[in-house]
C-alpha cells in the first residue's frame, strides 16, 4: 500500500470521527472509543441525553436525567463498549455491537 493510501485513508477516517460528532444535535458531555477505559460519571444538568454512534445522525437512544445522576460509557468482559446511565437511581446498560467504534453522550 503506498504512502498516499495510507495517508488518504487516515485523513478519511479522521473526518468521519470528528464529522460524526459534530454533526449531531447537542453538546458532547461523554465519548468513547476502541482504545477507552471506563468513563463513568453523573450528568452535568438535568436535560434531555442522546447516544450516538460516529455513524449515525439519528439517536440510538435519548432519555431524561437529572443533574448528577450515573452517566458514560465502560468496556463490557467481552470488550465492547457499554453505554452506562441511571434512572431513578436504578443502573441500566446499552450494549453496542463489537464493531462499534465510536460513541458520544450529549445533552441537549
């Protein structure tokens, strides 16, 4: 593979990661990607909270939480990336598929 390739395809790949986040409505409190640990915390405002994938535009969830409770993203036994959010101060969890290599929370 040539150098160009190479450089093309990364060039490629970085526009569609930072593409993927700014496209989409709100703004980004929790991100995670391949190379992510855990990253859990709480809300920083109550609002409305979308997931989203780098790939889509569209929500894959959106729910309502209140300033400080459990919110962001953890690494499943089996290496995928979990979504992580609390409500009324019960944990729940949204699985992404393994090839999943980009995901944001974000308020709105």
């Amino acid at each position: 593979m040539s150098r160009k390739t190479i450089y093309t395809s990364a060039l490629l790949g970085l526009f569609l990661l930072v593409a993927g986040c700014g496209s989409q409505k709100g703004k980004t409190v929790f991100t995670a990607g391949p190379g992510s640990g855990d990253n859990v915390g709480t809300a920083p405002e109550t609002g409305t909270y979308t997931l989203y994938t780098s790939m889509s535009e569209n929500p894959t969830l959106t729910i309502k939480l209140n300033q400080g409770d459990k919110l962001g993203f953890r690494k499943s036994s089996d290496g995928r990336i979990e979504a992580v959010y609390a409500v009324n101060g019960e944990e729940k969890t949204y699985p992404f598929d393994k090839g999943t290599t980009q995901v944001y929370w974000k308020v709105e």
